[in-house]
DNA sequence: GCCAAATTCGTTCAAATCGTTCATTTTCTA
DNA sequence: TAGAAAATGAACGATTTGAACGAATTTGGC
C-alpha cells in the first residue's frame, strides 16, 4: 500500500539522507507531488524510474515493501536466466521476484526481461519435461509464479497518460496460455500504450465485440495453441476482414508457424516480446506524427 | 451523480488523512458548502479546481464514486458486490482495486471478501451472460483483473512462518479456471498456512507427485469444471487411496455435485471458502496440539 | 415520522515535515 | 597533490499532518 512515500521514507530505503531526497525533488531529478501543505509526496514508480537513471541502489527495499535484494545489482542476464528458471522449479518466489526486480532495476528493459528471463525459462522448463527432469505441476506452479511477478513488475510502472492510444489483445479461443499476453500488455503499458490484456481462450466472436466497442489502435493476438488449423484461419480471416483496415493487427505465438502465417494477414507477426515492443513503438510514433498534422 | 462528496470520500481520493482535507475547507483552500447540521460538502467542479490550482494531484479519482466504507454491515458488503462487479465488467482495475482495498483495511476477513464480492461477482456476470448482457471478453478480462487484485492482497498478508505446516493444490485436469485456487492459497494463508497453489490443469499423475515429494499436510483440489466425470472419479479416487490417510483433502466447486461427491472420499467439501478456512483453522488447532504431545 | 447505526463534527496533541543554514565529505580540476 | 566546486548530512524553529475522542448530524429501514 505504497503509492506516495515520504522523504523520510524514501531516504531510508535508500539509506541516504532525509536532506538529500529532499534536494532531489526540488531540482527535479524526482517528480513529486505536494500536498496543499506543501508537504512532499514521492510515487514508488517515480522512484523506481530516479533509481533506474541514477547510481544509487535500492540498500533497503524491504521499507517500501520490496523484495530483499542480495545487494549485488544481477547484470549478467545469462545467469540470471538460470537462476531464474531454478527459482521457478523449485517455486521459490522470493527468489523469483528478488531476480526479476534486480535485473528491472539495473535498467534492463520490460521486454527484455520477458525475453531472456521469462520466455526463456519456460522454454528450458519445457524441455526438462521432455526429458522426464521436470514435472508438469513445477511447470504450473512456475506459471503461477511469473503471472505475480509480472503484476508486480506491473505495479512499479507509471499508469499510462490519460491520452495514450488503446490496444487491446488476448490469446484466442482453445489457447489457454496467458502468460504471454500478459506479458504482452505490460511491456506496451511500459512504453505508454494504454494496453489492456482481456486473458486467455478468447471465442473470435467476443474478440470481434471488444474490438468493436472499444475501438482500439492496436490489437494484438498470442497465439501459443491452436485447436484445429482449417477453423482458426478462418474465423481469425474474418476478423482481420472486419477490422484490419482500421486496427493494427499484431501476432505472435509458437503456434503460428510458416504455413499458417502465409495463409493469413496482419501488421506484424512478432517472434517475440522485443520484436512487438519494436512495432507498438513504431505505430506509436507514426500516430504521433499522425496526430501533428 | 456525484455533485457534492464528503471529506473523506476526498481523502481517500488524495490519499491525505481526512483531518487534513476538513482543516484545507476551513482554510477555505476548497470551497465547500455546508449542509444545515454544518457537515461539509465539497462539489466535485470546486475539488477539481483546487487540484488544478494546487500543485496536488488527485492521487485516486475513480474513489469518488465510492461509498464510504469502513462499516461492516452487510449493506457495505453488498454495494461493494454491486459496484466490484461493474467495475470488472467496464475492465476498470483502478476501482476493482480500491473496493477490495477499502474493504481489507476495513477489516473484512480476506475469505468474507472472496465468497461476497469476488465470487458473487463472477457468479452474477455469468448470469448476466445467459441473457445475452455481457461479452465472454468481459468476463475474461474481469478473470485478469481479479488475478491482479488477488496477487496485489497476497502481497498485503504477512508471510507465512518457518514452521507454518504446508498445504498445496490446484485445479484438476481439464480445469482452466484458477481463480479459485488461487483465493484458496491467499485465505490459507492468511491464516498462517504455508499454501502454494500449483495453478489449474493439473493432471493427476502430477498432483500424485507434488504430494509425493512435498509431502503437505493437507491436500486441496478445486473443481469448476469436469470433462469426463467416470474418469475423474477414477483418477481422484486413486489419489485419495494414495494419500488419503496422511494428507487431509479439501475438495470443492460447482462442478462437483452431489452424485458425483456421493462416489468419491474426502476430508471436507466445501461449498464456499468460507467452509474451507473453517476447516483448515480447525486442523491447523488439531495438528498444532499434536505436535505438542 | 422515528429509531438505531453510521458518519461527520470540532478539538486536541504528538509526530512528521517544511525550509533554511552550516559544517563536513566527496568529486573534480589544474 | 592542493584547492575549488559540488554534494551531503545534521540541526533549528515553524508549520503541517494524522490519529484520537465524545458529541452532533445524517442515513437507511420500518
């Protein structure tokens, strides 16, 4: 229930003066609210963006209701990622967090991390399956386990502007995977869209409904399982026919391979997290413009 | 509709203490009006001027369209019921968020809050469903968004103690639905219940195996939704004749009526999770005199 | 219209925060 | 390395804040 610190607060988590912060918001390099009595107020998102582009680190994260950091700062991605997907096997969520938010906060960017860290470890977690080294209720219980952390992670971005574009997406009918799209909401959120991800196993007709009554400039669709071929390419050509003149269609998922992708149109086919991030930046900016004219 | 609000609906909205909005009235730095018996009301057009004057920001503006609720009538809890539900059928996290919010702080029991608003929620938009007045997408992203809220009060409640007796479970084969698993993991432990949920889908071979190598001392599987009811009772009732005797089974949801409950053992049912943290805090008391022979 | 419950009032008071100044430490530069 | 510049942390009286309390007012149900 941290939404606005103290000075004193924020000093203590960094373990650095009341003073200093104090100096900090006034010159701005924090953005800080006042209260009609001119008392500061600190965001925890704004903090987390001063910490992100300053040298200071996070000494005591436990009094804004943090995960313990080692105090290491975690730069190496690669070992992160395996440490990562160990946590995720063993279901240590505290270790879970305490990685993912090191990492955050060593200014690795949102798709990045769902890339390397994320994707990644359910893709070694998938394997270890394969091979009888894993069990599907680790997998479950990891799955379980990152749809928090996301959220938490979700927690310490700024809400988007009250003018940002819409997009809206899900994972379709029959696709019960909803990491992915959550995934895919947050790292969009991160760069100011104003996503909302509807979840997982959504019917075409009710994505049709969403799209219609909320008039989105994008739309995306994660595509992790697909039931039967013949029907998804249908019933997705018909939504696209309806609306891909006006809504940019962006997919992605393991399920779309090449002869599938070839019977169907879209704006961008993403491979990953980084790839969609590229494109809703792109779209962002050419609305931008748009909207200058 | 909401043309004049009392203090403290405006400082739950600024997230200021209501001392501190009342002594800004006398300050006459909102206007406010007064009604006869002298209790104030500020008009919402006066507070957004003083925002806008101010350079405080109005931290929470969807509160002002909440009740004021620190009462524990069943009045409270059924507006609140009334509103969470719209709120998740508009998507409208900011105010699903903070009517859960308002109602944990009030002291309402985390249990009390998922039979009564999250679960009723659910129950009510699947009504509204069948006659054709709300989209799946709707219900979906409510999924989504009530996910968030939950993980966001899971990370309210203290963790559980080293020596908390462990309790795992999860949604069966078949069933996507983990909403409430995920409810029975935060009510466990809320009452100091080391409670992981291992997510939904979760075929039975697995869960053998998670019971194998964890060996928790109870057990708990929610079921909302069977595809094939012999073979369930089956694989369940192989799992029972496993572990029965050492681990306490919890079982409930709408999918587990009363023919199918009459072929299967159990150590409790339960309709709701109310029953379900009765029954835990009553084997929590057993186990914990045990341990003390 | 009346009653009981819920909410707000007005007040007080301790704790927290404000802005400012100044000595000390760190960093930069010649 | 010496000295200037910048950043830090501690201290101060003045102001603001939040929590508490009994009393008064409003609210919702009958």
């Amino acid at each position: 229930m941290n939404e606005s610190l103290t000075p004193k607060q924020v000093a203590r988590a960094l373990q650095v003066s009341e003073s200093s912060v104090k100096r900090w918001c006034d010159k701005e390099i924090i953005p800080t609210r006042y209260t009609a009595g001119g008392h500061r107020r600190i965001a925890l998102s704004a903090l987390i963006d001063f910490l992100r582009s300053s040298k200071h680190e996070l000494v005591r994260p436990e009094v804004l209701g943090l995960p313990a950091t080692t105090g290491q700062t975690m730069r190496v991605i690669d070992r992160a990622a395996s440490q990562f997907t160990e946590a995720l096997l063993q279901g240590d969520d505290e270790q879970c967090r305490q990685i993912v938010l090191d990492l955050y906060l060593a200014e690795h960017s949102i798709s990045t991390i769902c890339d390397l860290i994320f994707a990644k470890a359910f893709t070694t977690i998938g394997d270890r399956w394969k091979c009888g080294d894993a069990e599907v209720y680790q997998e479950r219980r990891g799955c379980e386990l990152a749809m928090r952390v996301l959220h938490e992670l979700r927690t310490l971005i700024p809400a988007p502007p009250r003018d940002a574009p819409l997009a809206i997406g899900g994972a379709a009918e029959g696709d019960q995977y909803s990491l992915a799209t959550t995934m895919v909401e947050l790292v969009l959120r991160d760069i100011k869209w104003n996503a909302v991800s509807m979840g997982s196993n959504l019917p075409f007709e009710t994505l049709a409904a969403a799209i219609r009554q909320h008039q989105p400039k994008m739309f995306w669709l994660s595509v992790s399982h697909i039931k039967d071929e013949a029907q998804f390419i249908q019933s997705y050509s018909k939504l696209f026919d309806e609306f891909g003149a006006e809504v940019a269609f962006a997919v992605g998922g393991r399920a779309l391979h090449e002869q599938i992708r070839q019977q169907i149109q879209y704006a961008a086919f993403c491979d990953n997290i980084r790839h969609l991030e590229s494109f809703a930046q792109t779209l962002l900016s050419a609305t931008g413009k748009q909207s200058l004219t």
